[in-house]
C-alpha cells in the first residue's frame, strides 16, 4: 500500500509542476523577451548620450539625406520581406551584439503597455526580437513628407511584441524616440489590407507619417493590420506619465515573478518534507 502512494505523489508532483509550467511559460518567456528588448533600448540610449552635439548633427543629416532621395526616387515599401518572415517562423538564434548594432530607436504605445527596440531593416531575425523598419521606407526620425512603416510580428509564444495591436482606436497617441528626441504620432487611420498592397504604406505628399503594421487575422496571417499616424506636438508630460506606466509595469512583472518562484519552492519544500516523514513512520 506505502509503494502506491509513493507512486500517487510522484504523478500528483508532475502534475503539478507541468500545470504551473504550462500557465507560468507565456508569461516568463514573454517578461524575459521584454528585459531583453529593454536591453536593446538602453544600448540604443547610451550609444547616443555618448554622441556629442555634433555627431548627433551629422547621424541625423545622413538619415535625412537617405530619407529625401526616397522621397525624390519614390518608395516602394518591401512587404515581400515581412510576408516571408511571416511564413517562416523558424527560430534563429544571433548574437547581443547583432541586435545591438541594428537598433535606432525605441517604439512605445502607451494604451497597449508597449516598448520595443528598432531595428533599422526587416528580416526573419530581428522581426523575432522588435519593431523592424519596413524596407523602402523612410526611417523614423520625422519630417516633411516621410513614411515609416515599422512591422512585427503578433503570435509568438515568447513574445507579446504586437499581439494587441487591434485595440488602438482613432487618436491614440504612440512616440518613436531617436537620435536623442521623442516625436509623437496620434493614430487617424486603421485598415486592414492584402499582402502585396503598398498603396497606404508610400510616402503622401507633405505628410509625416509613421504605420505600425502586423498580420491578421490573429494566428492566421492572411493580410495586414496598419494602423497610421501623423505627426503631433510632444508633451513632456506625456513622457512622464509614461516613465510612470513603465515604472508600474516592472512592479508588476517582478511581483508575479516571485509569487511564482515562492509557490515553487514552497510545493517541493511540501513535497520533500512529506516524503522525509513517511521514511521516519
């Protein structure tokens, strides 16, 4: 009779622990991917706050310069990238560095409680890890008649990224930070498009625009979410209710973090207790 009950408790702890694995994974791979992209940014930030004045100056008029021979030639934005990245989820591991090297800018959209890293192309791997710069459009850093269109991906097990990207509605407000500025871009339109059509993702006479873009349906993938804006004031007081979300969001996740390790511990402290004390009898 004690050998089955050995054996009930043995199931009963891999139950357990394969339940809490399941309903704790999303989560903690989701808070890891956060603390990662959170890494990019402040590599990003200290990048430019090494910048002097001048070096700043000069970044930025070489992006600009990049930017109105878009606007000269005119742009087609590279979707095919982002389909193909899309279809093929294959995970691919790369470097700190990697990532480090291709980070411009960091994206935040406040209504959704989010922050990414941007990466300055579009491709599978960085599409894994942030917000990524469409090819053929205009890099984010504002101005007359520019188009940004930054892509990611929504569905990812390790990643939340743009997951709840359809809950924007018309005026929210979302800030790009680059080249030590934060620019804010108030949402006036949402549509869902094909694949292959760029006709809402070229640049529009003097407009500065900014799209964010991902797939949809959700886990599905057949066409486009894009969600625009144009160029607003910046508020610093927008930034500090920011900080303060942000703030309040590491709380958060630190807080659930060591409710689970505490429920952990506690179950195998149980567990091993439980077994000493039936050796004993």
């Amino acid at each position: 009779m004690k050998h089955k009950w050995k054996l009930l408790d043995y199931f009963m702890l891999l139950f357990f622990f394969v339940g809490i694995g399941i309903v704790a994974y999303p989560y903690i791979s989701r808070s890891l991917s956060t603390m990662f992209d959170q890494q990019y940014i402040n590599y990003y930030q200290r990048q430019a706050n090494k910048k002097n004045q001048q070096e700043m100056a000069s970044l930025a008029a070489k992006q600009a310069k990049k930017n109105k021979k878009l606007t000269k030639e005119g742009n087609t934005p590279g979707t095919a990238t982002f389909t193909k990245a899309v279809e093929n989820k294959k995970k691919v591991e790369k470097s700190k560095d990697y990532f480090e090297q291709h980070t411009i800018g960091a994206l935040t959209i406040p209504k959704i409680n989010v922050k990414l890293p941007i990466f300055d192309e579009t491709n599978d791997v960085l599409l894994q890890k942030g917000a990524t710069l469409l090819n053929g459009t205009s890099i984010p850093i504002g101005g007359t008649a520019t188009h940004s269109v930054l892509s990611a991906h929504r569905g990812l097990p390790e990643a939340s990224l743009f997951d709840r990207l359809p809950e924007l509605k018309l005026k929210d407000v979302f800030f790009i930070a680059i080249n030590k500025e934060t620019h804010a871009y108030q949402v006036d339109q949402i549509k869902v498009i094909e694949p292959t059509n760029i006709s809402d993702l070229v640049i529009s006479g003097t407009k500065d625009y900014v799209t964010l873009m991902t797939c949809t349906p959700y886990m599905v993938n057949t066409h486009r979410l894009i969600v625009r804006g144009h160029r607003i004031p910046y508020k610093v007081s927008q930034k500090m209710n920011l900080e303060k979300k942000n703030t309040e969001q590491s709380y958060l996740r630190i807080t659930i973090s060591v409710i689970i390790g505490m429920t952990l511990l506690i179950s195998l402290i149980y567990f091993f207790n439980r077994r000493k004390k039936r050796k004993v009898t």
